[in-house]
C-alpha cells in the first residue's frame, strides 16, 4: 500500500511544471513515506565542490535554504557520499564531530543521513534527512529504500524536463551572461572570479543539463524559464 502511494506521488511529481515545486514535492516524499522528520536539498558542482542549500522540508512546513552555501570538500562524510554516489548514516556523535558546528546549532542536527542525487551516475545535488529518533539508527536497508525513492522522483523529472532546480545560482548566472552574449573574459569581474572558475561554472550548468554545448544549455534555461 505504501508502495502504491509513494509512486502515485512520484507521478504527481512528473506532472508538476514548476521546478520549485518539483523539489519540495520530492522532499515531502522523504518525509511522509519515510522515519525522517526532516530533508534538505542541496546542489553540488564536483567542478568547484560547492554545495548550496535549496530548501528544507519537515511534516508542518517548507523553508528555504539559499544562504546555506559551503564546500563540500571540507566536509569529509558528506564528500564520501557525493564522491562515491554511495548514503552515508552519520550518528549524533559523529554528525556533530564532522558537521560545521554553526550548522549541528542553527538547524539543531543530531543524527544524519546523507543521501547524494545522481544523475547519468554523476551526483549533481546530495539530500540530508534527519530521522525522527536520534537515537534509533538509521539502517542499511533503510538508506538504500530512500535513495530508490530519490532516484524514482528525480528520474521523473528528467522524463519531462532538466532538474534545473538543482543548479546553482552561480551556474545559472553565468547563462544569463552567455544569454547576453558575454564572453569569459567579460563574466570574470563581473563574477569577481578567474575566467576558469567561470569555465568551470558553465562545464558544471551543461552538465548538469544534460546538454552538449552551451548555446543548448542557454536554450533550455531559457525554456524553462530560469533566465530572460
């Protein structure tokens, strides 16, 4: 039975047009099907190692995350888990020894899993969930039951369009530039970065995309309504 609702929800997903409700839609499945009390959703470049919040979702509201902005690379569990596509359970000891303590304060973490988001067996985003009982840990089948979930609901976006929802604000301002015709030269200090970070920037956009080249990534951003 719980199957059957769970992927009735994955079809609504399908169905939804807007990206930003795509996204809360899928973490709402984290919580209403799962033991979780809380997910996070997160972009993440391999190119530049930047993971940024998206937004969160518990049973009684949705909030954003946009000024969550760190460098997965310094977060050693949560770099495993997107650098070998594989969930990581972390318990409160552990969670609180490895995660920023701004954020264990801020956001009140105790126990944690790490759920990357992969796409053509890359991770482009990583899901965090809080289980509802700290000290009850969360087991292997109980990651690998979450993770076929989150490949069913992402997978059903692509089947009708990019998960733009996922990119970051970096990569979707640098196809805003390259809609405007700037080339890397002129984006650098526009952007206060090297023209390799902006590179960077725009390989990570298209890949994420799902596209070959930039004038196909900058047709589908503005497709769908994420640049003039």
């Amino acid at each position: 039975m719980l199957e059957e609702t769970m992927m009735n929800h994955v079809k609504k997903i399908s169905h939804q047009k807007d990206m930003a409700n795509k996204a809360q839609m899928i973490l709402k499945g984290c919580v209403d099907f799962f033991s979780f009390q809380r997910a996070s959703l997160f972009s993440y470049s391999c190119l530049t190692g930047m993971g940024e919040g998206i937004c969160a979702c518990t049973s009684e509201e949705t909030f954003s995350l946009h000024n969550v902005k760190e460098n997965i690379h310094d977060i050693y569990p949560i770099h495993q888990a997107v650098i070998h596509n594989k969930p990581i359970y972390l318990t409160i000891q552990h969670a609180k020894s490895s995660i920023p303590a701004k954020y264990v304060k801020r956001f009140s973490i105790s126990s944690l899993a790490i759920i990357p988001v992969i796409v053509n067996d890359m991770a482009i985003g990583l899901v965090l969930v809080d289980p509802i009982h700290a000290n009850e840990p969360v087991t292997k089948n109980d990651l690998m039951k979450l993770s076929h979930y989150l490949k069913l609901a992402v997978g059903s976006t692509l089947d009708s369009a990019p998960p733009t929802y996922l990119l970051s604000k970096r990569e979707v301002e640098v196809l805003q530039y390259l809609a405007n015709g700037l080339g890397l030269k002129q984006m650098a200090p526009k952007m206060s970065v090297s023209e390799f970070t902006v590179r960077d920037h725009i390989s990570s956009a298209i890949r994420k995309l799902g596209v070959n080249h930039r004038t196909e990534a900058v047709a589908v951003a503005i497709r769908h309504k994420m640049i003039m």
